[in-house]
C-alpha cells in the first residue's frame, strides 16, 4: 500500500524527543508534541496569579522543554524557522489530536509499566493504520504490544534513534511479534530517503545492535585500563581520531551521554543476557560504582571522568578516585601512523606494536573480534548491519568485520587465542570454505560474507548511492597526487579531492581542469564530490604563506590567478558541472559552489568564506560572486545599498552555515536553483542525477557576464564610515579594519563616481590586487602562520 507521512505525533518531549520532533520538522513534516501535565506551579507562575489549569501552565513542560532543545548546541534544527513546524501540547488535553496524524513515536521514560500506559492511552485515539513505534533504547519490544489490539500489533515496532537525533544516522527498527513486513519496508525506506539515516533492522534482544556492541566496547575499556594500568587521557587518545572514532573518544563520550545512561544499558544487558559469554564484563567495576553514588555522572552533574575548574579541564585519577591536572598521552606506536591519511590503513601498524599500546590495540580488538563473532546471528543474521550500526550510531568511520578485514581475519583469530579467546564456528567455517574476508568488492558493489549460504553475496540497498571506496580504481579515467577523476557511467565524470583535508592546491586545481577538459570532449557532465569527513577546509594556506613570506608575489599573483581562472572554468564550461558539497565548505570550497551550475548540498553542511580569519578576503572569485549575487538582487526602487550590505557582511563577518539550509539565508545557495540532500550516501548519485538531466535538456555554454551592477563611491563610502564607527568601538582591530575596507573596495567596484555595469574580469581583478595587498601585510602573515600552527584564527 501507498503511505504517505504528512504529520508526526511525538509523545514525550525530553532531550531526545525534542530532538526527535526537531529533526522531522527539518524534513518538512508537521509535527504534535506532547508531554504530561506540571504536577505544581512555579514562583513566577504563582505570583501571576496562574493556575493549574490555566493553559500557559499546561503546556509548560512541554514549552520548557523544547525551548531547551532549541537553545542547544550543536542545534538540533537546520533553521530555527523550522520550529514553527512543531506544534506543542499536552497529553490530558490533546490526545485526541493523534487521530490526524500519521505516525506516533512514543519517547517517555524507560519504564515499561509507563509504555504500557502510554500505548493503553493512543489506542483510544489513533485511527486504524496509523504506524506506532517506540523509541526505548532497549526494553524488549514484544513486551510493550501485549495486550494492544491486531490492527496496533501489526503497525507497531521499534524505531530506535540515536542521540542527537539530527546527528547521528543509526535508525534501528525492531519488529515485534506481528509487525507486518510492509511496515518494515516502509520504514527502512523512510528513514534512509527522508529522515537521512542509515536503516537497519534488528533483532528484538536486549540493546539490540548498536548497544550492545558499544556499551560491550566501553565495559571492556573500563575493565582493561585497570589491567593495564592506563589513564583516563591515554585510553581516550587510543580511541579517538587515530582509530577513527569521535574525537571525544570513550571518557569524554561517557561524559557527554551520561554515566547514569550507560550504566542502565549495561545493567539491562546484564540482567537479561545470562548466557552472553562475556556476561560477566557487563558487571561493573568498583570504580563506576563509586562515580554514581557520588553522581559524578559527566556533563549534566558537572563533573564525570573530566571536571572544569575555572578555565582547567581535570581528570579523574581511576586508582585514587581524585580529580588531578591533566597529563598528555602519548605512543611511540601512534607517531607511527602520522603519515597513514585513512584510518583503516593504520590498523595493520598499530597491532604490531612494541610499546604499551600495541598490547592495548591487540588485546582490546581482540575481544571485539571475539564478541561481534559470536553475535551474528544472535543479534544480527548479517555482519554488515552490526558494522552499519556501529559506524552510524557511534561515529565509528569503520565497523568491527571491516577492521578485522583490514588486519586480516586469520590474524584476527591469531590475537584471540594469545589473549585466551575464540572466535564463533562460523568465522573458521568461512576460511574453511575459502573465504578470507568478510567483504570483498565486485563490479563497484560490495559484497559480504553470508552465513546461511557460505557464499558472498551483495549488501543490499547499494543501488541508491554511489560508493566512491567501491569504484575508486576499477573506474579511474586520471589522477594526480591530488585528486581522482572516476567514470560514473551515463556520461558523467566525478572528481574526487584526495589532498590533506581536501585542501585546494595547484594539483587540485589541475585535476579540476583536466576534469573538465574530459567532460567537455568526451562525457556529458561533471561531479565534483566525495565522500571523506568534508568537502574541502578551502586553499591551501600553507603554500600561499611560503610564498607571501619569500616575497615571491609573481608566482602568488599567478596562483590566484589560476584559482580564478579555474573557478570561471567552472562556471562557463560548455558541460554542467554539479558541486556536491557537505561538513566543512571552507573559503575556496564555498567558493568552488559558488560557481557551479547546481550545487546538491548534503544537509549537514558547513559554508563559509571564511578568509577573513587568515587575513585575506576570498581570492578565489567569492567576493566577485557575492557583489554579482547581490547586484542580481536589485530591484527598481529598492535601497540597493542594504542589499549589497547584507553580502558584504557574509564575508566580513565570516559566517558560517550550520546546515545548508542555512546556507540559502546567507546567499552562499540560490533558492530555485540548488538543492539539498538529508542522506549524505546518496548525495554523489543524486548530483550525477541534476548533471545527466541538465545534459539531456540541452545544456548551453553561458555568455560570460558584463552586466554587474556596482554602486561606487556611494557603496565605499558606506562601507568605510561602517568600518571606522565599528573600530572606534573596539569592535574589530585596526587589521579587520584594512581587510574590511579591501572587501568594501573590491564589492563596490573601486570608487567610480556613480553606479556602474562591469564584467565579471573586472571584478576578478579588483579582488585578486587586494588579496595580494593583504599578503604583503606582517599580521596577515601572523594570521595564516597561527592557523597553520593551531588551527584556530588569530585576533590581531
């Protein structure tokens, strides 16, 4: 049957059913959220003479709650206008009001006699068909449809979010006892195409995947730094960016999601899985025990494994119990892995070594390797879905099957039995077969090894996205060191950035060309796009320092030059060109999108131009871009001034998108033209899509622009008054000051003595003489070299 999700009815509105609600109205869905009644009024409340039933006070639960979730930070909206998609209430009064929705996720307190009384209460209320699922992180789905009527069974499970529910992509669904099977499709369809996540059906057993791998890994971290003697900071320098996991690695993770939350999951998992045979590691030590009776319970309390003091981040000292300074980790093992860019080309060197954390590294993978064999197919019939869950609702950027892949099953089984442990029977029974691996690619898929069958079969879902892992050299038309041309069939071509952060560098630049070069003579269309962390941190600094301090400002000149001339490339090629941006947009990557014929945002994407924090102002065309948007935005009788403003203070006050809805309200997306997509994964597929479509209509080669409007001296003199009031304040140093009448400058047209049309080589020009003005500047040079040194801007 056809189903259609137009209204959602959230009930309970805590952190993660904010969240929840929050993340539906990012996707455009109207969305009722309810929560119980306050039991007693406020002082405030009191003195205003309100009372219980007074409806200000009935909704204040609900009202206090949301607010909250909107105040935070990371926001768990893409744009605070999406708020008034959420409509709030409570469940005395409003009830009744779920007969008009479409689905109802339940998200009160873990405690099932209160499901219970919850799902008791939308029986009276929801329409025949209405889908109902839970969000319980672990109480036994089959438990809380005893009891309720066929038609709720069959259109009820679990629908397990991961919290924040914008962030993090695990989507868990656990079918009850006669879940139908087409709810289930719905549902996995649903939350990878709208809600952006990635889908995976699990077994109704205790945690279900994610948890019950993850809250294994923490339980195991926190029995082993005892054995092994480690320290708070060593165990989370072990287990952060170098493994690719968070960089909030395992203690502050804890810190962040709360004690009290692990240790429910833990205790659940302990009580209700006797017969796990690492049962005995979900027992938690003495340590854990002390830290809750004293509610040291992390960020909420104030304290956990860290602590602030005033601007000093201390940390727990595990065998005294006492907070201390914080002391700095580090590995001879881990310095060898510095060179290795990917993480899971590292795994290989850190097992291997010789010091402290090669011990570490062997022993703790090993138990992994042991647990996760002996959970398929317990928790999970495929071993994908445990490393899907584990990547999507951990951030981990590789599952455990992939790891143990990469280091080599057989190896794998080596480092259990030297720590006394075994892998499942099937694992032997795979190698046996003549499988090495739990996954290999074929014809740009990839496969994984299934037990039932003993043969590799392909993961399903692959058609809706392009993996670039999968296609990288089976589908390689050209390469540099800096970048890689691939063949995405139909006629469309794609360039993937393969420098340091995807940093923006003359091989990127050639890549670029030589990109569209091919396109124009052979192929229909290019992508530029990849699928690392994010797009692109903008140019790279480090070479345009060097240069700027041996004075070389010919080559500079050059180097610009070539940025501008490429990124006009881009924007008047005779073939579309479709940028696929996402995460960090930075300064030449937000400017690459501003050239685009279409820019396919992924929603988590972060744009800026953000120049101005390395003492320069956007040489790469962005601040030719910004004064030819806003030159297209003026209307007969409008006061073009406060248009051109609103533009010129996107750079000066180098904003940067929270999401890249966001990034339409700063100019830097065209409404109408660019588009955005939730599903990171099916970004690459969906921006070929706009480029073959654009082929198909005939595209045509642009007309380069001589029609941009500037305003002159009208618009300069504007500016610099602004700069002068805003350095009288001490609002900006005398150095923002100068880059911000460069900007004003170059956005104005220079100080013509009225409004002008020029061309956009005009413009280009301008820009390009003030960048290189501004590298001749000592504190400029201050600027970049801090950023290179800390990666942070400098104010001076």
């Amino acid at each position: 049957m056809k189903r259609t999700i137009k209204k959602v009815a959230v009930i309970g509105s805590g952190i993660m059913g904010s969240g929840i609600a929050c993340h539906f109205a990012n996707i455009g869905i109207e969305v009722l959220l309810l929560d119980i009644l306050p039991r007693e009024l406020t002082e405030s409340e009191t003195k205003k003479g309100l009372t219980l039933e007074s409806q200000s006070v009935r909704n204040r639960v609900v009202n206090e709650h949301l607010a909250n979730a909107l105040k935070s930070k990371p926001s768990p909206i893409y744009s605070s206008k999406f708020a008034s998609r959420i409509t709030t209430g409570n469940t005395t009064d409003d009830m009744a009001k779920i007969a008009k929705v479409d689905w109802i996720i339940e998200v009160v307190v873990e405690r099932l006699d209160i499901k219970k009384l919850v799902f008791e209460q939308i029986e009276k209320f929801r329409k025949p068909g209405t889908l109902v699922t839970s969000n319980t992180s672990g109480i036994p789905i089959h438990f809380m449809s005893e009891g309720r009527s066929d038609d709720f069974q069959k259109h009820f499970c679990g629908t397990h979010f991961f919290n924040p529910a914008r962030y993090l992509k695990l989507f868990e669904i656990i079918p009850g006892p006669l879940t139908s099977p087409e709810v289930l499709d719905f549902l996995t369809i649903y939350g990878e195409k709208f809600l952006g996540k990635t889908s995976v059906l699990a077994k109704d057993t205790p945690a279900f995947i994610g948890n019950r791998i993850g809250i294994f890994g923490i339980q195991s971290l926190f029995h082993l730094v005892k054995e092994m003697d480690l320290t708070v900071e060593e165990i989370d320098k072990l287990t952060g960016p170098v493994i690719g996991r968070p960089k909030s690695a395992t203690f502050r993770t804890v810190d962040v999601v709360g004690l009290d939350t692990l240790v429910h999951v833990a205790n659940g998992i302990y009580e209700n899985c006797p017969d796990d045979e690492q049962h005995a590691l979900f027992q938690l030590p003495d340590f854990i025990n002390t830290m809750m009776e004293k509610k040291w319970l992390g960020s909420k309390t104030g304290q956990g494994f860290y602590k602030k003091e005033g601007k000093e981040i201390l940390t727990l000292d595990l065998n005294t119990l006492e907070y201390r300074a914080a002391k700095r980790a580090s590995f001879a093992t881990l310095e060898l892995t510095k060179t290795i860019d990917k993480p899971i080309n590292r795994f290989k060197v850190l097992v291997k070594g010789t010091d402290k954390a090669g011990t570490f590294y062997r022993k703790s993978f090993a138990g992994l390797f042991a647990y996760v064999s002996n959970r398929v197919p317990e928790i999970s019939n495929e071993l994908f879905k445990i490393d899907d869950a584990m990547k999507a609702g951990f951030g981990w950027e590789n599952g455990p099957f992939e790891i143990w892949d990469t280091i080599g099953v057989e190896k794998g089984i080596e480092m259990m039995k030297a720590e006394g442990l075994e892998p499942a029977a099937w694992v032997t029974d795979m190698i046996a077969s003549g499988n090495t691996s739990f996954y290999t690619i074929k014809e740009g898929a990839t496969y994984f090894y299934n037990l039932p069958t003993k043969k590799q079969e392909k993961v399903p879902g692959q058609d809706a996205f392009i993996i670039l892992n999968n296609i990288r050299e089976s589908k390689k038309v050209w390469s540099n060191s800096g970048a890689i041309i691939q063949d995405l069939g139909d006629g469309i071509l794609n360039i993937e950035f393969q420098s340091k952060m995807n940093t923006i560098g003359g091989d990127v630049l050639q890549a670029i060309n030589k990109g569209i070069d091919l396109a124009e003579k052979e192929y229909s269309g290019l992508v530029i796009g990849n699928q690392a962390a994010n797009f692109s941190v903008g140019a790279n600094i480090g070479m345009i320092f060097m240069m700027a301090v041996e004075q070389e400002y010919e080559e500079l000149n050059m180097a610009i030059k070539t940025f501008q001339d490429t990124m006009m490339r881009v924007r008047y090629s005779s073939i579309p060109v479709v940028v696929a941006p996402h995460g960090m947009t930075f300064g030449g990557g937000c400017e690459m999108s501003l050239h685009a014929d279409k820019v396919v945002a992924a929603a988590e994407t972060y744009m800026g131009l953000v120049e101005f924090g390395v003492g320069v102002l956007p040489g790469g065309g962005g601040s030719k871009e910004m004064a030819l948007r806003a030159s297209d935005l003026f209307h007969k009788n409008d006061v073009e001034l406060n248009v051109l403003q609103e533009y010129f203070l996107t750079i000066a006050m180098a904003k940067v998108s929270t999401s890249g809805y966001e990034a339409f309200d700063t100019g830097l997306l065209q409404k109408g033209k660019d588009s955005i997509v939730v599903n990171k994964d099916r970004q690459i597929a969906e921006a070929k899509k706009h480029a073959l479509i654009m082929a198909e209509a005939g595209y045509t080669q642009p007309i380069r622009r001589t029609d941009v409007k500037v305003l002159g001296k009208q618009a300069l003199g504007m500016f610099l008054v602004g700069t002068d009031q805003m350095a009288a304040g001490s609002y900006i140093s005398e150095h923002d000051k100068k880059i911000a009448n460069k900007l004003a400058y170059v956005m104005a047209g220079g100080d013509l003595s009225e409004a002008t049309m020029v061309s956009e080589q005009y413009l280009l020009d301008l820009e390009r003489e003030a960048f290189l003005s501004l590298c001749t500047e000592r504190k400029t040079l201050e600027r970049i070299q801090h950023m290179l040194k800390t990666g942070k801007p400098l104010r001076n």
